[in-house]
C-alpha cells in the first residue's frame, strides 16, 4: 500500500507528523493560557510574544554566549519566567478587581511592545537555529522516514504537558492552586500566600511558552512576528477545547494540529483557516466549548 | 437652574449659579468649534488626504465604541469589517465600473452582512471569549482575503478610481471628496447619539451594566447585543469603503489584527463610553503615527502598545472620560 485516498503514504504521514508538532506548540501554549486564566482571570495576549522571546533567548545564547540547545532549554524559561514576574508584579496585579477585558488589553499592548522591540533589534527577517547535534538525522520505521528532532518535541512537549497536569491534578501544590482559583480568600485565611502563588503561576506560564519557543526554534524560522500569528490560532483552539480543563486543552491543541495537518495534504488552501472554521461550528454546536464547564 | 437665585456659586465666586454653562452646553460649544475647525480646515492649508484618512478612522471607532462603550462588548476582530467594506467597495468601483455612491453603499452592506454571521457565532458566548472569538474569525477572514482570487493577495486592490457622485461631483478633486467624507462622519457621529439616546440605546446600556438582570426582566438580551455588533459593523465597513475611495486601494493592512487592536486603542484613549472620545482618539492616533512614521521607524509598534499599558494602567477614562470627570467636579462642588 504506497497510497492513501490517492495521496502517497509519505506525504501524508509526513504532514501528520508536521501536524502532530504543531499540535504539541498549540497545546503547551493553551495550556499555559489555561493555567494563567483560571487564577489570574486573564486571558495574556503576551503568550505569543513571550513564546517569541524564548526562542531568541535560545538563538542569542547561541550565537553571543556559544551555549547550547541544552542550556537555552534551561535558561529561556528562566529568563522569561522572570521577565512574567516583573509583568505580574508591577502591572496585571493592578488590575484584578476590574474588568477582565483590561488584562487582555494590558497584555496586547506588551505583546506590541516586546515585538516593536524585537523588530527593531533584529529586522523580520528569519533566523535559523542549528537542530542539536545528538537529534540530528532520521529513523527509517520502515513505513516512513522519522525525522529525530520532531520526534524529540513531540515526546518532549507531551511529558511537558502531562507533568503539569499531574502537578495540578494530582499534588498538594496543585490542590492549593485549584483552591485558590475557587476562592482566594478563603485560601488566604488558611495562611497561604496567595499574591506569590499567583505571580508564580504567571511566571510558570510565561515558561511553559519560553519552553514551547526553544522546542520550535530548530524547525521554524525565528522571526519577531512568529507569536502573534501562533497566539490567534492558539485563542480558537482554547475556545474549542474550553479553558476549565487541562487535560482538554491538550487534547485538543494536539488534536487540531494534526487536522491542519491533515488539510494540508487534501486541501491545502483551507489548512489556515480549518482551526477557525472548526471553531465556528463547534461554537454553534456546543458553546461552551468541548471540554468546557456551563457558565 | 433657569431662576438666577442671586447666590454666588461657591466653586466660581462672584459668579452667579445660572450663569455657569452645564457640562452639555459645553459639550455643544466644543462640538460646533470642532465642526467649524472641520470646515475651515482645508483652507488654511491641512492636507486634505490625512484629514480624510484621520475622518474615516473616526467613523471606524465611534462604530467600534457603539460595540464596546454602550453595549459592553469587546470586539477583538473590528478591521475584518473595515477591510471588508474597503475591499468589496474597491472591486466593484475597480473592477465591476460601479458608481462611488453605489460602491459604498455595497461595502457597507458586505461588511454588515459578514458581521451578522460573525456576531451569530460570536454572541454565543460572553466577555472574554467574545473577545477571542471575533479575533479569530477576523483572522479567517483575513486568511480569506489573503488567498480569495478578487483581492490581489499581498499588493491588495490598487488604483481605485474615486468616480463622479451621483454622477454630479467629481471626487478626483480633494475638497470635493472631504467635504463629502465630512458629511459623512457628521451623519454617522448624529445617528450614533440617536441611537444611544433612543429606546433601544438604553437597553443595550443595560445589558452593559448588567446583562443577567436585562434578561430577567424579559429582554432577548441576543437580538439587542445581535443588532448592535451588525450596526457596529456596517459602520465600520462605511468607513473602509470610503477609505478605499480617499486613498484609491484597499490593502491586507486593512483586514490585519493590528489594525483591530488599533481601533480598540482609539476608544481607549479618547475615552470608551463618550460619544467625542473614538473621534479624539481616532485623530491622536493617526496623527502620531503619521509624525512617527518618518522618524522613528519601527518604534512606532513599541510607542503604540506602551500608550495601551499606560492607558489600561493609569488612564482608563481616557482624554474625553477625563476632561467630562473633570467638568463635573468642578461643577458639583
């Protein structure tokens, strides 16, 4: 069988492939949107951006300081977990007692900002980061030829993936988190400090993305404008898995990736907008989204 | 405060309580200066073509504040239906050798009939996801103008001729076409006071305060906040379409996010709420960015977004909010 509905197994296995990486991105990052908008009640704008500063972290640490691939996966989620712990603490923690639309406003604008900034610095140009020297090359399966490094991010975001939910739905920590997204008050009079759980939880959320750009920059082309363009995809896809769950989110980020993947083969004009579409029907399906709770 | 008391107004001694002017004579004060400014302007020597583009983004966000301001509802997705209004106007008046007044008038239809499918998809859901999910159909659209076969991809519509008004007033000539886009803001900022002041204005008021309570009191809180977002946003294509006939093309800068969080800016920083603020912010804006431009570069974005978080932080009632806030006070002391 060298075929599938006409199209030959290659390609097709190969744009599931494609898909299947794209749909670990999409999950990593409506994850952290999800983490951060159940006890922020933000919806952060800035996600894409941040995953963009992650991967330029990865490639200036390359190119200015020769470290590598291994490090950046240590560093740039450092780093920009620093840089969301100044963002929440001298902003977004202003703004909890008013309208949520104010967090989505705050945080576009920073997304303008940091991607102003980047553009200036570094053109539109695309940048190229080397894959890592021990996941070059490919594995022949036998049906087709695997691409290590892809295969690597797929492992390497589904365990990302997975750790954080068992860290919210199985630990005490995460006990406490999902406490404090109930009722942080009451979570305070049990004498946990909850304005450092919140910062933390936006500083973890700004490194899940960081990581998500160090995972992507070998395979795509690091550029200012990389986050923004992924962000909006990102939003549907939690629209139609529904922010209240972890697990749903990444089923479906993992899910819709590899339908884009997928319309890339059959119809490739329609793979930009499948995501979209996808959305409208379910929201006039179900409007709470797959996994979402009633409201 | 007909009947002069003869007190002195504490705020204002030694004027009297009747002489002072309310916050809405004023208010009608400043209008009839903008308006004569408006008027006058051409003559003494601003350039038409920016006024017009600085006009038509003034249409686009008092459409925009009709959603945002009076009816709570943050729409993310606003520049799908000023390029659609741009692009179906520059087709038909290019292309399809349809008249400027014809042209405008389907543009503004177009945008109006893609913004009630939208608004049927996106009203299924409330506040933050309402937000996301216009952003996300925007950008299908956009997708969809990028690829669709009539708009020219990445060089847009280029070379819209600007045509013979009622086949009377040629708008090749600038003054002509101002006067014409002028009359034009004028009718669309009047009939948006009408209709924040009129029946229907006042239930979207209340849906915006409180939509659970609007509803128990037996309004079909979807058809309100559906009508609205279809107002809004073949507003939004009229202001579009005569862009394409002030600037003769229609670009994908048009139907790009940016531009959606552009207008939302606007609002912001004229002040969501008030009839004036979108207008003010409308020409604060694209009289920045027209002085960055040349100057600074690409820091124009990095400007752009650092007046967002100064406005979210710091000022969120905007210039007009502020100075109404201001008046007020001065007023009530």
């Amino acid at each position: 069988m060298n075929e599938i509905f006409g199209i030959p197994i290659q390609a097709f296995l190969g744009q599931l492939l494609l898909g299947l990486v794209n749909g670990s991105f999409y999950a990593m990052l409506s994850l952290g949107l999800a983490v951060i908008f159940g006890l922020l009640g933000i919806v952060n704008f800035a996600h894409g951006a941040l995953y963009m500063i992650g991967a330029y972290v990865a490639w200036l640490s390359l190119e200015k300081l020769g470290l590598n691939y291994w490090w950046a996966l240590l560093l740039a989620p450092l780093a920009v977990g620093a840089l969301g712990v100044f963002i929440e603490r001298t902003m977004l923690r202003r703004l909890y007692k008013l309208d949520p639309l104010y967090g989505l406003l705050l945080t576009f604008g920073l997304a303008l900002v940091f991607e102003g900034l980047f553009r200036d610095q570094f053109g539109v140009s695309g940048q190229q980061y080397p894959v890592p020297e021990l996941l070059r090359g490919a594995t022949n399966l036998g049906f087709m030829i695997l691409p290590n490094y892809r295969a690597w991010v797929v492992v390497a975001s589904l365990s990302v993936c997975l750790g954080t939910w068992f860290l919210i739905e199985k630990t005490r920590l995460g006990a406490t988190l999902r406490a404090g997204t109930e009722n942080p008050r009451l979570v305070q009079a049990f004498g946990i400090n909850v304005p450092l759980m919140v910062t933390l939880t936006y500083a973890g959320g700004a490194a899940l993305a960081a990581l998500a750009g160090v995972l992507a920059a070998p395979v795509i082309q690091i550029t200012p404008l990389m986050g923004s363009n992924l962000i909006i995809v990102v939003f549907a896809v939690v629209v139609i898995g529904g922010m209240g769950s972890i697990l749903g989110s990444i089923i479906t980020g993992i899910a819709l990736g590899m339908v884009e993947g997928l319309t890339k083969v059959f119809y490739p004009e329609a793979s930009n907008i499948v995501v979209f579409v996808i959305m409208a029907i379910v929201l006039v399906i179900r409007p709470t989204g797959l996994f979402g709770k009633e409201m | 405060m007909t009947v002069s008391t003869g007190k002195d107004d504490p705020a204002l001694p030694g004027v009297p309580v009747a002489k002072r002017l309310s916050v809405s004579r004023i208010g009608q004060l400043t209008w009839m200066a903008v308006l004569a400014f408006l008027l006058a302007a051409p003559f003494v020597g601003v350039y038409p073509i920016f006024l017009m583009n600085a006009l038509c983004f003034a249409i686009f966000a008092c459409a925009f504040n009709l959603l945002l301001g009076y009816t709570g509802l943050l729409s993310f997705g606003h520049a799908a239906f000023m390029g659609s209004g741009a692009y179906a106007t520059g087709w038909l008046v290019r292309s399809a050798g349809w008249s400027p007044e014809m042209g405008v008038l389907a543009g503004t239809l177009a945008a109006g009939a893609i913004g009630l499918v939208v608004g049927l998809i996106a009203i299924r859901r409330q506040g933050i996801y309402f937000a996301m999910i216009t952003l996300a159909m925007a950008q299908m659209i956009y997708f969809i103008c990028l690829q669709a076969p009539f708009t020219g991809g990445e060089d847009g519509l280029q070379g819209v001729p600007r045509g013979v008004l009622f086949g009377v007033l040629p708008l090749a000539d600038d003054l002509a076409m101002y006067f014409v886009v002028l009359a034009v803001f004028v009718a669309v900022f009047l009939g948006i006071v009408r209709i924040v002041h009129s029946p229907y204005g006042q239930v979207l008021k209340a849906i915006r305060e409180n939509e659970p309570r609007a509803i128990s009191l037996g309004y079909d809180v979807d058809r309100y906040k559906l009508l609205a977002f279809v107002l809004s946003t073949s507003l939004s294509g009229l202001a579009g379409s005569l862009k394409t006939l002030v600037l003769g093309f229609a670009t994908l800068s048009d139907v790009h996010w940016s531009l959606s969080g552009e207008v939302v800016l606007m609002s912001l920083l004229g002040g969501m709420g008030t009839f004036a603020g979108p207008a003010v912010g409308a020409a604060t804006i694209i009289g920045l960015q027209n002085y960055l431009a040349d100057r600074v570069g690409s820091w124009v974005t990095v400007i752009i977004g650092a007046t967002f978080v100064f406005c979210v932080l710091l000022f969120r009632r905007g210039i007009v909010g502020e100075l109404l806030a201001w008046l007020r006070r001065n007023r009530a002391a």
